[in-house]
C-alpha cells in the first residue's frame, strides 16, 4: 500500500489572489520554482553537497538548474506543475525503478507522453520520492490528473510491491492490522471503563449522556460567560494594536505539524475536520493560532482584490458590526441562528462536499458550527424527562382504555343462543372473511411514478440512438446528440431523486429503531 500526496500550482488559483492574469502567472511560476528548490536543498542527511539530483524516465542525475529552466519556458493559464508525494508501506530496494513504472503506467493509461522528475528523499524512515509532472506534456495537451488517477498510482505501486517485495509487504500488511486491531481493542477498552465508572451507559444515547453530565442550561450558561471573555480580550487587543504575526508559530494536529505558512485552503480544511471529528480537537490556545492564521489570510486575500491595505476606523467598526450580527449571506441566501437545524446541517453538509470549491469566510463559518451545535444540544435538553412523561402518557391511555365501560360488553343469553344455530355462525362466519377480504384490497395506488418515467425516458433514448445510426447528415447527427444528452441528464436526475428518497426511508427507519433501542 502507498500514500499518494497532490497538490498543483494553477495560473488560475493564483490569478484570483494577486488580481490578474500576468501577476497569477508570475506568482504560480515562482511558487513552482521555489518547490523545486525545497526538493534539490531540503535538510537531512541524505542530501549531497551541492544539493540533490533529480532522475526522470531516462537519466538517474538531472540537475534542478534544468527543471526550473522548463517550468519558466512554460506557455501556459492553467496547470504549472504537478506535485506528487509517492509513500510506500515499505522500502523499495530501488525508488527509481519503482517510480518509473508508476509513471510509465500513468503515461499509457492517459495516453499523453507526460514529462516529468523525480527527487528521492531518505530523510524519514519511510524512504520516498517527490514527484514533479509538467503542465502540459510533449505534444503540449494540458495534463489534469484527479481522483481516478490517484486510483491508478495506488495500483500501479502495489503491483510494483506485490512483484518486487512480495515478503516484506506480507509482513507490512499485518503489522498494520495489528496496530488497527490494537487501536480499536484500547477504544473498546476505553468505552468499557467509562460504562464500569458510570459514565456511559451501553443503552443510552451518547447525546443523552452528555445532557445528562452537562445539562443545556449549564452549557448555555458557560458559553455566554465564553464569549464575554473573549470580547473583553478582544477589546484590551485592540487597545495595544495589531500584534506582529509569528510566523515560525506551529500547531499540531491531525498527525502533522500546522503553521501561518500552509495555505488558507488547507488551513480551511483542517479547521472543518476538528470541528466534524471531536476527539481530534486541540488546545484552546493552538485553536486561537489558527483561527488567527485563517483571519490573516482572508485579508490579505481580501487586499489583493483591489481593496485598501489600510481599513479605516469607520470600515473596522462596520466590519466589528457584522461580526457581530446573528446572520450571514451566503450564495444569495441569509442564514441566522433562528433557523431550523435542518437547514443549517444541509449548509454544513455542502461546504463539506469535496465538488464545492466555496468556502464560507473562518467568522461566518464558525457561527454556523456555533448554532449547529447549540441547537443539537437543545434538542436533546431534557430528553430524559420528556421520554418517561411520553410513557406515562401512552400507558395512562392503556389504562384507561382497558378499565372503559364498553371494554367489558355485555352479551345478553338471547344472543348466545342465537349464535349457536349453525345456520346464524355459518352466516357470521361468511361475513367475517368477506370482511378480512374486503381489508386485504389496497385502496391506494402501488404504482411507482418515477420508475414509469425512467423506463419512458430510456425507450426514447434507445429510439433515438436507432435513428441517428440510420442518419449520415452530421448536423442531423449532432442534433440528436443534444437530444441524447438531455434525456441522459434527465435519466441522472431521475436516479438522484430515487437514491434521496431510499436515503430518507433509511434514515427514517433507523432513527425509529435507534428511538426503540434507547427504552
């Protein structure tokens, strides 16, 4: 098994920070040059001295002077370079033959002849190479590398792995099992010790738990004290005036090492991963150094739109002001506290998808975490007391449906006796199965809509494909292309809407038997 790192400098994503085409050009290529030279003089003691050589699909010693000659001479909007980070589970004997073949197996599978170095690095126990891809390859077709092609690198190295090192992987294999069913018997163990302390209950739901330990009110309590802190700081900061930013700062989390330096999209994205995974979360005052960070960098991204480098008093007060408002826009739409828990997760949900490539500014979004989890939380304030009165309730109306007059009808002797002629019981008995069969008749209509217009929508796409194989005018062909295109798109939509509605039954189905579980 390998781990495949990317990430890629665009003359796009660049355009947008600096305000033009030109600057984002300059911008990505020097970011592209800069990575170069990390690679060729990163500290360790693998690196030689004047630095280290890169190979390629040919040559073992390509000098670093060459590749940054090639990325300037290159003539393009989009993609500067491509940086892979190929990570083996194990050593191979040798990282160029090993990273040949993966690339060598890209270039077949995309059908373009990509130009490309490598640098080999020893400096971790896990030796790895880092690989640069141009732009645009030989024939000067852009190359785009995305999820499916990660997908192939996984292959194509554990091919490589499985070929070469057959033993060695065996034995990575399970030591890694080990270590995750190791993982998972201390998290078991962990669970159990808190059931043994009284701290959770197998039964009980985790959100039950924590009303229970931390009730809403007390909750609400600390945070209002919360934020009355942090604007009295907040105000004794602005006093004294900006502080210098410290760059040489780092924060830990997530496995790796955090710092002003790393982009506002990756610092975006850690931040929404220890907001969705609680145990991950960090020190408080890391996660101030972070936020920080996040602020930073949205002004200054902010400042190279066009805007002023210095806010005057009147924009920072108005800009304080929306801060503190219980609402914000985003895509047209207003979001406040006091809307429904429903509509914000959605929200939260979409920012989350990995196709959104909108982010919600650090302050907006950390109100819409705020609400979300203020609001879970009141949903289950109480829950306990509501349970067993909902319980007394249904048994309250047991009761008094069993101790009702008609429960106990009276059945007169004249009616006995009528009921044992066999005549009147073959008669009872007739209008008792005419009556079950009456109830066994669906009265509603079983019938699936959406199944009748797929089916629909297919037979036209299959006719119409029938009539353009029997067409040689092309424009009457292209036509029929569009159409072709329009019903596949409605076909999706169709299928999206079905795969929506199965994903509701479920969640519907388990959220009642999560609802059993609990009594």
């Amino acid at each position: 098994m390998i781990i495949v790192r990317h990430k890629f400098e665009s003359v796009r994503k660049r355009s947008r920070e600096a305000g033009s085409l030109a600057g984002g050009r300059k911008l990505a290529i020097g970011t592209a040059l800069a990575h170069v030279k990390y690679l060729q003089h990163r500290p360790g003691q693998d690196r030689e001295s004047g630095g280290r050589f890169a190979f390629d699909a040919t040559e073992d010693r390509v000098d670093p002077a060459a590749i940054r000659t090639a990325i300037r001479q290159l003539k393009t909007n989009n993609v500067v370079i491509h940086k892979l980070t190929l990570s083996p589970e194990i050593n191979p004997a040798d990282v160029k033959e090993f990273t040949r073949e993966i690339m060598e197996n890209l270039s077949a599978d995309k059908g373009q002849e990509l130009i490309w170095w490598a640098v080999e690095h020893r400096n971790t126990d896990h030796h790895h190479p880092h690989v640069i891809i141009l732009g645009k390859d030989k024939q000067g077709k852009s190359v785009w590398l995305d999820s499916k092609d990660h997908d192939l690198i996984h292959a194509y190295g554990d091919r490589y792995l499985e070929r070469v090192h057959p033993l060695e992987l065996k034995q990575a294999q399970e030591k890694r099992e080990k270590e995750l069913e190791l993982k998972r018997a201390l998290k078991e163990a962990e669970r159990l010790n808190r059931i043994k302390e009284g701290l959770e209950l197998p039964w009980l739901h985790q959100k039950i738990i924590r009303e229970q330990l931390e009730p809403y009110k007390d909750w609400k309590k600390a945070q209002l004290e919360d934020e009355a802190r942090r604007e009295l700081a907040k105000r004794a900061r602005e006093e004294k005036g900006p502080a210098k930013p410290r760059f040489q700062d780092t924060i830990e989390a997530l496995g790796q090492e955090w710092s002003a330096q790393s982009s506002l999209a990756e610092l975006r994205g850690l931040n929404e991963q220890l907001w969705r995974n609680a145990d991950e979360r960090i020190p408080p005052a890391e996660y101030k150094k972070l936020i920080r960070w996040i602020r930073d960098k949205e002004d200054a991204q902010e400042r190279s739109k066009g805007k002023s480098q210095k806010r005057t008093e009147d924009a920072r007060l108005k800009s304080d002001k929306e801060r503190a408002k219980d609402s914000f826009v985003y895509k047209g739409k207003a979001y406040s506290k006091d809307m429904k828990l429903e509509q914000l997760t959605k929200l939260s949900r979409q920012l989350a998808d990995k196709k959104n490539k909108e982010r919600l500014p650090i302050d907006d979004y950390q109100k819409l975490r705020k609400w979300i989890e203020e609001k879970d939380r009141h949903r289950f304030s109480g829950i306990l007391e509501k349970q067993l009165g909902a319980a007394k309730r249904v048994h309250d109306l047991k009761e008094k449906a069993r101790n009702h007059p008609d429960a106990h009808r009276y059945v007169s002797p004249l009616q006995k006796q009528m009921m044992k002629n066999p005549v009147m019981g073959l008669f009872m008995s007739v209008a008792s199965l005419s009556q079950e069969l009456v109830r066994s008749i669906p009265l509603k209509n079983t019938s699936d809509p959406t199944k009748k217009s797929l089916d629909e929508l297919e037979a036209a796409k299959k006719d119409r494909m029938a009539d353009r194989g029997k067409r040689r005018d092309p424009k009457r062909k292209a036509k029929d292309d569009e159409v072709i295109d329009k019903i596949d798109d409605g076909i999706e939509n169709i299928r999206k809407s079905q795969d929506e509605r199965k994903t509701q039954k479920k969640r519907g189905k388990d959220s009642k038997d999560r609802d059993l579980e609990m009594f």
